[in-house]
C-alpha cells in the first residue's frame, strides 16, 4: 500500500561538469518507486542536445546539497526521507558536487534539446524502484557537461510503497 507521493525540486540550479542531478536513496521502511522525472534549461536561446539519464548507484556515493521531498497531498504524511548530502540511508540530495566511484547501472538512458525541456513518465510496468534497505540509491544525471552551466531546473516524482 502506498504510503504517500512526494517531489523533489531543483530551481535556478548552476551545475558543474556533468552532476547527479537528483539522488534519493531508501531507508529500511519503504521502497521507492520513481514516477516521473523532468529537467529544463532557462538562459540558453541556442539549441544544444544534452544526454541524461536515470540510474541507481551503489558505494562511493556523491557529495550532495540536501534537500527535503515536498508532499503533493495534504493527507500525506511526511516522508521518509530526509535532507543529506552523504546518500546515507533513507536521505536525499540534488546538483553532485563530487561525484563518488561507485558503481552506476543505467536504466533509462535518453538525450534533449535544452530549447525543448525534458519529461520521462514511465508506464507502470517500466517505473525504477528501489527496494528499502538497498545499497543503491535512485539517480537522475546528466552524462555530459551541458553548453550553458546555469538556471537550470529539474524535479522527480516518487512514490513510498
């Protein structure tokens, strides 16, 4: 049974090579299932592609800003995750400052004109989760350094189950 839906959000970013745009990594009470990822650029008027993907990363995790999830009902309760830096259990963060070693196995892997935004909604059968007491935690990340490095924005939906 879902326990509540819940948002990161990213705004005015200015990034740094090619980041871990969004890491949210379970504790041991809930999985996470990702529902929707998105991602834009606001200052660049020339087209430029960016790759991007959604993976999961295990040890040697990055050095994030923390940032706390957002309910999207108010009957929610808070979630189970919290604001961290490290990827700890059951915390999350955006925009990487230092990408650590671990390994990174790619899910969705996907390119976007800057000029046009990017938005992945997978169906059902194809949503990331990530089980509760996993070593890996749920990645958003750009594979490339993007042409303009700032006011950038991106965000991710995801469910507690």
């Amino acid at each position: 049974m879902a326990r509540g839906t819940y948002t990161i959000i990213a705004a005015n970013q200015t990034v740094v090579a090619a980041p871990t745009l969004i890491s949210v990594r379970p504790g041991t009470t809930c999985s996470i299932e990702f529902l929707r990822f998105w991602c834009s650029q606001a200052a660049n008027a020339t087209s430029n592609q960016q790759r991007i993907n959604v993976n999961t990363k295990v040890s040697a995790f990055d050095t994030l800003v923390g940032v706390t999830p957002g309910k999207t009902s108010l009957l929610d309760g808070i979630s189970a995750i919290v604001s961290g830096t490290a990827e700890a259990a059951g915390t999350s963060g955006i925009n990487a400052s230092a990408q650590g070693g671990g390994t990174e196995t790619v899910m969705y892997e996907d390119a976007f004109n800057v000029l046009n935004g990017w938005l992945w909604v997978p169906t059902p059968p194809e949503t990331l989760t990530v089980n509760a007491s996993s070593a890996s935690a749920g990645h958003l990340k750009f594979q490339s350094t993007p042409v303009a490095l700032t006011v950038w924005q991106w965000g991710c939906s995801f469910r507690e189950v």
